[in-house]
C-alpha cells in the first residue's frame, strides 16, 4: 500500500448506442485537460448526485438531449491511476433518449461503430471500457 496522498475523482459516462449500434464519442475541447482525445460523454459526479443523476445533468448540458434513468444500464467501471489523481469511472448504456444530439460546449461529436473505436485517440481509462463495449456489442 503507498502512503501517496491521492485525489479521487468521481465521473460517471455513457455510451450512447443509436438504432445502427453505433455508439456516440465526443473529443475533448481545446483548453481541457486530454484535449483532443475522444471520450464517451459525461462528467464529474457533484457532492450530493448520484451516478445516474450526474449523467442525466452532464447529458442534457453537454448534448441537449433528456435521459430517463430507467433508461441508464450499468454497464461497466474505469479505475485508473493519471498521476496526479485517481479515476473512478462507471459507464452505463443508453439506447433511449428524447431530443437530438447536439453539441452544446465546442465538441466534436461522432457516431462511431464498435469495430472502428481504434482510429480514435482515446484517454488511457477508456481503453479498456472501449474494449468491453466493443466485445459486448
């Protein structure tokens, strides 16, 4: 066991799978940290949410859309170690949304088939999740 103090951030994600199976990533904006990567969409759980609830937040700010959590399923969870802090991630799937996809904060987006999630750079705990989903679907 080390005896480094750590930060642990809490993230909640979610893959969103359209009616092709295609899951949806978004990059990383200039001025981020990990700008340029691609990531499934989400964000830090505040103090007081719950991983569901933080991902309804994150979804309807980040893409516009509304998300019932009915309609989140656990999935799987990132643990990884960046350094400086600690990522505890759990990524649901969602195959059920109301309103269209939009990016609302200078994000690219794609709609990207399991097979093809290797030509895109991806942060280092999403590697192993990518792999997940890639087998699952």
């Amino acid at each position: 066991m080390s005896d480094r103090n750590f930060k642990l951030v809490l993230v909640a994600a979610c893959a969103l799978i359209d009616s092709d199976g295609r899951v949806l990533l978004a990059e990383r904006p200039a001025g981020k940290s990990m700008a340029g990567l691609w990531e499934f969409p989400g964000g830090k759980i505040e103090t007081g949410e719950r991983p569901e609830q933080s991902l309804i937040r994150e979804l309807n700010e980040e893409l516009g859309i509304t998300v019932k959590e009915e309609c989140l399923a656990p999935f799987a969870f990132a643990s990884h170690d960046y350094g400086d802090f600690h990522l505890l991630m759990p990524l649901f799937i969602c195959r059920r949304w109301d309103g269209m996809v939009q990016p609302r904060e200078n994000q690219r987006l794609a709609w990207v088939r399991p097979q093809a999630f290797s030509q895109y750079e991806v942060p280092p705990a999403d590697l192993p999740l990518m792999a997940q989903l890639r087998d699952f679907l």
